[in-house]
C-alpha cells in the first residue's frame, strides 16, 4: 500500500506578520470565560483578517471530543460557523486549545495539525497557523494565554516551525470598532496595495524628530497603514510656519506635535476598522531634553508588543540629529537623516540599518558638521533656519517616505522598495544628495556634475532638451514651410 504523498511546505509569510499576534481584548476575555475555566483540552477558532493577521472573533467549539489529554476539533461545526464572518472579509487565522498543567506549547499533534490546515487545498491563501495554548483556571488556577505561531518548515516536509510572537491587545471589537463593510484591504486599497504590506506597516512605529517641515511625510506614512507614532518637537506652531509647513490658522499657539496628532486622527487609515490596529500618537517635548532611560523605555514599551521601531530624524539643529544617531546606534534602530541644504538647491538623506555590518553612520558621513559645530564657541552657535521654497523637502520627503518603506518591508523580494533599500544598504550607498535646482554650488563647486554611468544610483532630477515641435494642436505653434523644406 503506497503512502499519500506529502503536500509540499508553503513560504513563511513576511516578518513582521510572526512578530506579535493582534488580538481583540474582548476576543481574549471569551477565550477566558469558556475553555479559560473548564479542565484541559477544550478548544475553538480563531477569526480575523488573512491581510494583517488581526484577531477579531472566537468560535468557542463546544461539540469537540476531549479526553483530558486530546482536542479533537469538530470541523464541521466550525466551518459551519466561519462561513457567516465571509461577508466581511474574515477567516479562520487558526486554532486556540487549553493543555493540561505545565504543556505551555503545542504538541507533535499540534504541529502537524498546523502542518495540513496550511497546506491544506481549501485554504490557498493560507501561510501561517495561530495555535496560542491555554492553561486554565480549572487546572492551574489562574487563566494563562500562551501565543505561538506555525509556519511550514521548508527543510522538514510535515513540519511546521514554530514562532513566539508577543501579544497585543486591542480595545473591544464590540464596543469601539464599527464592522467592517468591505471583503478586502487589498481590494479597497488597490493603488497602494502592491506596494505596502498592511501587516508591516500596522506593526512599525516611527519615533519623529522634528515635526515642522517633515508633518507631510508622516502623514503621509500614516495613510499607507503605519499606526503608531512617538512625536518630538519643542516648537509651537507660528504665523510664520503657515507659508512652508503643512499647519493651518487653527494651529498657532499649539504644540507642534499636538497638531501633527490631530492631522493624523483626521487621515487615519481604516478609522475604527477591526482589520487594523487604532492610530496611537504620544507627543512628546524636547528630544535633547528627553532622558536616555526615557528613550530607552520608549523603545523596550514598543518592542515588548511585537513592534519594530523606526526613527525619522527631521530636525534642522545639529545636536538633535547627532543624539538621534547616538540613541539609534545604541539601540540599533534603523534611521532616516533628512536635510535641506541652505538656500533649498539641494537636499540629503542619511540613513542606517543596524544589520548591516560595516555601514558608515551618520557621524561618519557628517563628520565636517560636527568638526564645525565643535570649532565653534558656544555663544557663537546659531539655531539652523530652513530657508528655500518648501518644493526641495518634499522631493527629499518622497526618497527618504519611499526608503522607509523599504526598510519596513526589508527582506520582502516581492516588493521593489525592500529590494532598493536593500541594495543601497549592500553598496553602502546610504548618503542621498539631491539637487532642486541646477544652479546650487556647495562652497563654489558643483557636487553634482559628471553623475552618469550605468551603475549609479541617483536621485538627481535631470532637466534635458526636447525640442520645441512645430504644428502642435496644444501649444499653438503654427507649422511654418521654409525653402529648405520643399525638395529641389
């Protein structure tokens, strides 16, 4: 008799999916009041969103066969019950059960249940299995929730590898978050969503230094999905912020950060949706004021939830930046440097990755700033002044927001901003100039001429000559028949 064969492992999904499990309180206290207070092994399904790996709905699976040792799923009656979370863009995301005292993981049992629910034909879309295990109150005398995550072991065929994301909650799927009227972020959101991977972008949080010039780009980040931000800035919005940065009337006198937190309420993506985690904006004052333990709380607070924390340095004054590149270095936080040079004919953007060995920092690409910033007594130093149009930091906005999300999606081969970013960071290409007018000289010389080559990377905008063509119906210059035209 010959053995069916073995259905072949599936990829693992993206990073930052395994990261954390995204659970609804609620979802977690119903978990508690039914297999949470009966003796080991009850179980359920777990339902949420297959696009973020969101948890919003638990099947309590009361027909199941338990012997106190074994938890037999009643496939039947849970699939009866999933189909109804259909219409709103739901599915099974996997299976919670309760083992006796001290089995705080699954099983071999589990791991090959795991195993055929992924690679099952019925679930195509389907890469990973949620299996968190339960001690109850029954057994152990308080309720434990155990999260773990299993994707296919390419090397193992049957296997499944075994992930231990952190746990976070959400407020009440019931109370605060309205249901959702679509069958698909992908599809609702099909302009942007080959290029951003919601589950990444709702498990980052950015750490903003200077909010004045760089608000637009935060917002826009905001639009693509990222969900938390810890803002730094020391100003208060003034008149003259109106010409050259993105506050209104209503603004002045009030906390820069403060108004970035009410532009970014107003454009949250998926408002009150439980498919995505609820915008959160903590404002903060001056970062050099800011302790490093405070920082360094900051920091762990994020990472204990399953979040990766990226830092944009937005700030014109030099001793902001460079304590940004001391804190990222420390705790090796992948950062973003953007500038404007004076005048606003040119900009830069400095970034770093802490996995990449031997990337140059910050400090060892600024190193005549600091020289300078030093050589200078102290009651000679001036606070820098953006000067120039605003045009020069939205063209540096928009390299430094589309490597941003390159980092976010780093390790993604499908998405050809993780791959840009990748690039540069193995070429150790991690210092943009750009040039927002070709007049601009640094000191005389022209940084920009002789750029060419097929292997350069280059976000020089290039002005080239077409030629004006005569008899075009839309700019009404008639065509005009010389001698020369006309064949001998």
């Amino acid at each position: 008799m010959s053995s069916r064969p073995q259905r072949l492992p599936k990829p693992e999904p993206r990073p930052a999916f395994l990261r954390s499990m995204i659970i609804h309180e609620d979802v977690v206290r119903k978990i508690e009041r039914t297999i949470g207070q009966r003796p080991a092994e009850q179980g359920g399904a777990l339902v949420g969103f297959p696009e973020t790996g969101i948890i919003t709905d638990f099947i309590h699976d009361r027909e199941a066969r338990s012997t106190g040792v074994i938890y037999e799923p009643n496939f039947s009656y849970l699939n009866e019950q999933i189909e109804r979370f259909a219409p709103q863009g739901k599915d099974v995301l996997g299976i919670v059960h309760s083992h006796p005292p001290s089995c705080i993981e699954p099983s071999m049992g589990d791991n090959r249940a795991a195993y055929s629910n992924i690679t099952s034909p019925g679930n195509p879309h389907c890469l990973s299995w949620f299996m968190p295990i339960v001690q109850s109150k029954a057994d152990v005398g308080t309720f434990e929730f155990h999260p773990y995550i299993a994707t296919c072991d390419p090397s193992r065929p049957g296997h499944c590898r075994l992930h231990k994301p952190r746990l976070r909650l959400l407020k009440s799927a019931n109370g605060t978050h309205r249901p959702l009227s679509t069958t698909s972020l992908s599809e609702k959101y099909s302009r942007v969503s080959a290029d951003v991977d919601f589950a990444a972008m709702a498990r980052t949080t950015l750490m903003v230094v200077g909010v004045g010039a760089g608000g637009a780009l935060v917002e826009q980040l905001a639009r693509l999905g990222v969900k938390r931000f810890v803002l730094f800035d020391l100003d208060i919005v003034e008149e003259k912020n109106l010409v050259a940065q993105d506050f209104t009337r209503a603004d002045i006198g009030q906390p820069k950060t403060e108004a970035l937190r009410r532009r970014l309420q107003s454009v949250e993506f998926e408002h009150g949706s439980p498919a995505m985690p609820p915008l959160e904006v903590t404002c903060q004052g001056d970062f050099l004021k800011v302790s490093d333990d405070e920082f360094a709380d900051i920091v762990q607070r994020e990472r204990d939830e399953g979040q990766i924390v990226v830092c944009l340095l937005l700030s014109d004054a030099h001793p902001v930046q460079a304590r940004g590149s001391t804190l990222a270095l420390l705790h090796r936080l992948p950062a973003f440097w953007v500038g404007v040079y004076r005048g606003g004919g040119a900009a830069e953007l400095i970034f770093w990755h802490p996995d990449q060995v031997d990337l140059p920092c910050y400090r060892c690409i600024a190193e005549t700033r600091y020289q300078h910033f030093e050589r200078t007594h102290k009651e000679q130093r001036r606070a820098a002044v953006s000067s120039g149009l605003p045009f020069s930091t939205t063209m540096i906005d928009a390299v430094c927001g589309h490597l941003v999300v390159g980092s976010i999606h780093r390790g993604d081969p499908t998405n050809s901003h993780a791959r840009l970013y990748e690039r540069l960071l193995r070429e150790g290409r991690n210092f943009v100039q750009l040039q927002t007018s070709p007049e601009y000289r640094m000191g005389g010389d022209d940084i920009f001429a002789g750029i060419s080559g097929a292997d350069v990377v280059t976000f020089v905008t290039m002005f080239q000559a077409d030629g004006k063509k005569y008899g075009c119906p839309e700019c009404g210059t008639p065509a005009v028949l010389t001698c020369s035209d006309v064949a001998g």
